[in-house]
C-alpha cells in the first residue's frame, strides 16, 4: 500500500484554518475551550502540537482570542 502524501497549498489550508476559526467561534464566545469547542462541531484533537492545531491558533490570536490565557474566551471582553 506505502506511504500517502498530502499536499495542500498554503491558500488552502488558509482558508481551511479561517473556516475552522469562524465554526467553532460562537463557542468560544460562549467561553468554551478550544478543544471543547472543537468536540462539539465534531473534530477532535489527538495532537496539540499538530500543523493545524497551531495553525488555528495563530489565526486565533490575530482575531483577539488566545488560547493560553484566556481558555477560549475573547482577550478583550
């Protein structure tokens, strides 16, 4: 069977980040985490150091929402 390789453009995975931020956003306004939040559209994190796991991050932090300090909710509420 081998190996399977994946290849996604960075645009792609761009928008695959920006459209995960905006499902699970309304939970995070809520004050869920960001795994809860993610539980409960459906994914689920087995690796918290995973490319798109970080990649969701990142984006979160650019929309004012950290996941270090503020376990999901808005860092300026």
């Amino acid at each position: 069977m081998g190996i399977r390789v994946i290849q996604q453009s960075t645009n792609d995975r761009q928008k695959e980040t920006i459209n995960l931020f905006h499902e699970i956003k309304p939970y995070l306004d809520e004050g869920y985490s960001f795994t809860r939040a993610l539980k409960i559209c459906g994914h689920t994190v087995y690796n918290y150091k995973s490319g798109w796991f970080k990649h969701l991050i990142d984006y979160a932090r650019t929309q004012g929402y950290d996941y270090n300090t503020m376990r999901g909710r808005r860092k300026y509420d």
